[in-house]
C-alpha cells in the first residue's frame, strides 16, 4: 500500500529546480519517506515544497560527530517527507526557510541557541529558548556541553528580550507574567494597546526550559518514556504514546493490537477530559460560571473513572514499551459505556444551552479571529486549525493503528472565533465518545504487552500521534545499551502559539484570557 | 435560563458530603477548624508553576471543582503573593525561573509557609539538576510541606494543608 501518489511529482520539480538528491528511504523513519539533499538547495527545497502545498511540520537537529544533521518534516493529505541535511559542527551555516515557512521562525531560533546554527536571511535573530542559564556562545544540545553545564550561582531575570516597541500618541504597554495571575504556567505577554484594543502581542515564552532533550541523551529508553509523559502533563497518555511509538519502530517491536487499542482508549479519554475542562475554563473566562462548574463536574467524574480503570487520574505512565501496564475486563468496559452514555445525555442538554444562550454568543462569537488564511501560513493544527478551516487529523488522515480500523469524524469550521474553536472542542467530545465505544466494542484479544528487545546503536525512528492539541511528532536515535542518544518531542503547541500573536490584535485586552484558553498553548511542552 | 436554572436543580449539590467522601469531609472540616483558628477564617494560597508539566496545575483547578470545593473550608488561592499566607509551588526550579520564584517569596508578607507540590517540586522528579533545572524548590528557598506523588490528587493536597496546620 503506497499513499504517497504526490511524491513523485514533487520529486520531479525537485529536478526541475536542479535539487541534487540523494538516497532516500521509505523506511528508516516509516511512515514518514526520507530525502537527503545538500545543504545549499536546503531553503530551494522549501521554496518547492511550499509552492507544493506542503505543510510545515517540524525542524530539529542532531549532532553526528563533526557534523550537524537538520531534518525538516513536511506533510501533504496525511503522508509526511522528511528532508535531511548535513553541515559542518566549525562552520554550521544554512539558509534560512523561515522566508517560505512562517512557522519555522521559532523552531530556526530554538536550534540556533542549543546547537548554533546560523540561519542565513532568517528575518528575526533574536533568541528564543535561550534566557540567561547559559551564554551566548555556548549550546547545550552540543555533545560538548556537559549536561550540568556551567552554572555558578544565581540565574539573573531576562529582563532585556529586545521586544517589538510600538510608538505613538496614546500607546501603552502591558508586559505579563511570568508569573501570572491565574493557576497557570509561567510566560511573558507584551502587549501593545490603545485604549482598550490591543495593537500587537508578543510572547516570550522558554521560563519552563527544563532541558527535556539534554537529559534523556544517555538515559535508559525506559525512563525517557517516563519523561516524555512530562513533556506536557495534560498530553501524558499521547506523548507517551508518540515516544513510544518512535522507539518501537527504531526497535522493529510489534505492539499487541489489544495494547495498541488501549493506547488509543486512553488517548480519547484525554481528550474527553482536557476538553471539558477547558470548555468549561473558556465560559468562565467570560464569566459564564454555569459552564465552568457543570464542565468542570464532568471532568472530575471522568477523571475518577480513569483512575479506577488505569490506577492514574491522569493515565500517567501507563504506557511503556511494548504496550500499556494495564489491562481492563468486561465489567469495566461495561462501566466506561454506562459513563459514556450518561455523559451522552449531560452533553446534549449543555449543548442546547451552548446554542442558545446570548451572552456566551455575544462574548464568544467575532472574538480572536484567526482567518483560514492565516491558519494555513502557519500551519496550525488541532483545534485551533480545525476551526480555522485546516481540515487535518493524523487520525483520520495518516490513520495509524487503529485508527485505520476506527471511524474518525473531525469536525472542522471556518469561522475562526473562540466560539468555532469551543465549538470543535464540543463536538469532538462526541466523536471520542463514538470511538471509545467503537473500541470497546472491538477491542482486540490477546497480550497487553510484548518483551523489549534493544534495538542496535543508530536505529531511528520517528512517531506521529494526534493528541488532544493536534499533530505531535517525535524523533528519537539510539545509542549503545537502549540509551538515548537523540530525543526531540515537538508538541502541538509550536504550531499554535504565533497564532495567538495575531489572533488577539484588534481585540479588546479583557478578552485575551478567553482567547488565550481557547488556543491553550502548552508552555511546558513548548519550553522543553 | 430556564434550561439553565433546570438543570442547575437536576444536577443538585454535588459537593461531597460525610457519606459520600467520608476522607474529604474529615480533612475539610479539621481544616477549616485549624483555618479558623490560625489564620482567622481564611487561608489565602498563591499557586506558582516555576518548571511544572501542568499535571499538578490540572489537580490544582480540581480542588477548585464543587466535588472539593476547597473554598468552603476557608482555603482559597489568590491572584497576587501579596494576598498570600502560603505558596504552592509545582514543578522543578527552571533555571530561567530561579529569579521569578526569589521574588515571589519576598513579595508574600510573613508569615509565610511553602508547600511543594508533586514530585519535581519535593525532590527534582524526572527533571533533577542540569544546566536548565534548580531541581527542588527546597534548593532555592525553605520548604515546609512536601507533597509527592505524580501528581498528587486534590485529596493528597488537602491531607498535606492538614498536616501542617496541625504542627
């Protein structure tokens, strides 16, 4: 079965252009095709693939001795390609793609401060991940680096990010957070407002860098699955599952289907409950506090049963290698279908108040437009692409076990508004109730888990999972010893975050909670 | 509305009551003793997330929920650590955060006591010491709860404020 019907069209402008390519793969980094190319067609290459339509996935590097190797990952109707390059550790010089892909900027900016890179007519060269724990000729994803660093004492506030300044009669700023007022992560909002619009919003964020992809280099395969499990904590299960499954197929581990389809039950009843939380988060930050206490009701009644069912409230850690740690028996599945079907009837009643009640239309509605044009510049996925008209699942569209044997419906609008993007988020509950159900009803016989096998030092692989927030993607490289030698989990959140910048402007500054939960970037995922 | 008001009545008091949670009820109430007594009817708490996952923060919103519903023992969390007689702090210390939490501990007027939540903020989880991470919170400023587990559920949270009041 082969879906990549585009690639040899692509490939043969690749030709047109004169892009020298060398050998690829349709393996090594499965279900993703690889393409190695020279580093001086690196940004001609972009050029093609975005002329292509192609969406920008993911950039990451990885040091190989004493040369640096960049991946880029593009995907197109659920197929992905992943163009790789290599330049030199002394003089690591490449152009820029940011030019043709906005949503690079960040990711460019985040591998320039861990392993310097320089990207060549990259039009923002600030630092991004960088704050004041390390300098600025040092790069902690470099082999060199020793994984304590260079820490001596006190770490100084960042308090000179050279921020976008906006001049002008009547013009104030508003800088926000770190800390911040609500129970919420930590990141600075600079915002620039006349009145009460807001002129412009800038994020800094990087305060919860805690050097996920420095220490799981070195670290047993196992525990790197216990921290890819904190990447984000509300997306423990798909996180989990995505590491999981990019070691798996550098491993060639066959999972038992009955612990591919509880990973999948897990998955969807994460996602049942991040969304009746922040459903009910988003009312509240319009002051609809009926929403925010029977949502939040909901959630913790969901959250009890996943604790009976899995021993986790949140499901964490109940995914390893080769399969999940538990199991469940008929008089639990019995259980999760009687909740399904109660939380069936509570939805419809909260729906018909969703329609029908005018001060939520009124707050929730023209709110934080985020047009499908600018949607599909930056790549946005999730929710937040959904309700902007970028009609994308990895469910559906890549259909990864089992979702290939599952029917998926992503519900998908154009409107933009926080009320499109709440919208998505009710409707998607149901569909993930459709397909516990479907799993329960067919899930699978047999093993829940299957011995780990080491796989040989340079086995790579790469994992691609739609969690609650959209596409998340993982690449991770072996070392000796079922050590990690590469790991770089890229949360949905990349992709969402600079959407946030554009969709606030005009807005009223009351209304950025609202519209802040309603896109409800990880900072923990982003920051890594 | 009336859609709303019907279902606000179908749906009743779900607030856990002796029967239903004997534990909670039993930790609310000697709480709410001790809040009385210690702190004159309210304990004002300021959650600080400096390198947390988010998990302890989804635990944290679920004290808020009427299953617990923290507030009615007199336990609620402000906006600013100037209201603050306690902080509850979650996640390791990222370094790029040492300096944010410093400050937030000198704006909480004394007395004041520090509660670690979850396993990264008692003893560096799977996050530890690296160039990036304090580790503990204990590292950067004086702990005077420890709460772990990963993360902890809102009923360990209220045991742990109980333990302490009583000391």
């Amino acid at each position: 079965m082969n879906r990549f019907d585009w690639l040899s069209e692509l490939l043969a402008r690749f030709q047109d252009e004169h892009i020298l390519l060398y050998k690829g793969s349709a393996v090594v980094l499965a279900p993703a095709h690889t393409l190695n190319v020279d580093s001086e067609d690196w940004a001609s290459c972009a050029a093609q693939t975005k002329k292509y339509r192609c969406r920008f996935s993911a950039l990451w590097a990885q040091q190989l001795d004493d040369e640096l190797q960049l991946n880029a990952c593009y995907e197109k109707q659920g197929d992905y390609l992943v163009l790789r390059t290599k330049i030199p550790l002394d003089k690591p010089l490449i152009h820029s793609i940011t030019p043709h892909y906005a949503n690079a900027d960040r990711p460019e900016r985040h591998c320039h401060d861990m392993f310097g890179i320089e990207f060549k007519k990259q039009p923002d060269n600030r630092r991004w991940s960088r704050h004041k724990a390390w300098q600025a000729n040092q790069y902690p994803l470099r082999k060199d680096f020793p994984v304590a660093g260079f820490n001596t004492g006190l770490t100084p506030p960042d308090n000179d990010y050279p921020f976008l300044s906006v001049q002008g009669s009547g013009v104030y700023e508003i800088p926000v957070g770190p800390v911040h007022a609500g129970i919420i992560e930590p990141g600075h909002f600079r915002f620039q407002a006349v009145g009460e619009m807001v002129l412009n919003l800038e994020q800094h964020l990087g305060y919860v860098h805690k050097g996920i992809e420095k220490i799981a280099e070195g670290r047993d395969a196992h525990r790197v699955v216990k921290l890819a499990a904190r990447v984000s904590g509300d997306s423990c299960v798909s996180h989990a599952w995505a590491s999981c499954l990019a070691m798996e197929k550098a491993a060639l581990c066959q999972v038992p289907p009955r612990a591919v389809w509880l990973r999948a039950l897990m998955a969807e009843r994460e996602r049942v409950a991040n969304h009746l939380g922040d459903i009910g988060a988003i009312a509240n930050d319009v002051a609809f506090g009926f929403f925010f206490y029977q949502f939040g009701r909901l959630r913790e009644t969901w959250q009890r049963l996943s604790q009976a069912l899995f021993g986790h409230r949140l499901m964490m850690d109940c995914l390893v290698l080769g399969g999940v740690t538990q199991d469940i028996n008929q008089q639990q599945i019995d259980e999760i279908l009687r909740q399904i079907k109660m939380l069936r009837k509570e939805w419809r009643e909260l729906k018909t108040v969703f329609n029908e009640n005018t001060s939520l239309e009124d707050r929730l509605e023209t709110t934080g437009i985020l047009s499908p044009d600018y949607a599909q510049r930056l790549g946005c996925v999730g929710y937040v692409g959904r309700a902007s008209g970028q009609d994308f699942d990895v469910r559906r569209d890549l259909a990864y076990a089992p979702y290939n044997k599952l029917q998926v419906k992503s519900p998908c609008y154009n409107r933009g508004d926080v009320a499109a993007r709440t919208l998505v988020r009710l409707n998607e509950i149901q569909s993930s109730l459709d397909l516990i159900e479907q799993i329960c009803q067919n899930l699978p016989t047999g093993e829940i888990q299957t011995p780990w096998q080491t796989p040989k030092a340079g086995a790579e692989g790469l994992g691609f999972i739609d969690g609650w927030r959209g596409e998340i993607v993982v690449y991770v490289r072996f070392a000796e010893d079922n050590k990690i030698d590469r790991f770089f989990p890229r949360d949905p959140s990349w992709l969402t975050w600079p959407a946030l910048e554009h969709l606030i402007r005009g807005n009223i500054v009351p209304d950025f909670p609202v519209c802040n939960k309603s896109v409800n970037g990880s900072y923990s995922g982003h920051d890594l | 509305m009336l859609k709303i008001l019907t279902k606000v009545i179908k749906t009743g008091v779900v607030t856990e009551k002796f029967e239903r949670n004997a534990d909670l009820e039993r930790f609310g109430i000697e709480i709410k003793t001790l809040v009385d007594k210690q702190f004159a009817g309210s304990l004002s708490i300021r959650a600080v997330d400096v390198g947390s996952c988010n998990g302890c923060e989804l635990e944290i919103h679920a004290l808020n929920n009427p299953y617990y519903n923290i507030e009615r023992f007199g336990v609620h969390f402000v906006a600013s650590p100037r209201h603050a007689d306690a902080l509850l702090v979650t996640g390791v210390v990222s370094r790029h955060m040492e300096t944010a939490l410093l400050r937030v501990y000198e704006a909480t007027p004394a007395p004041k006591f520090i509660i670690a939540m979850g396993d990264c903020a008692v003893n560096g989880g799977e996050f530890g010491v690296s160039y990036a991470s304090c580790g503990a919170v204990g590292n950067v400023i004086n702990v005077d709860v420890a709460i772990p587990r990963c993360p902890p559920p809102p009923l360990a949270v209220m045991q742990a404020i109980l333990q302490f009041l009583k000391t």
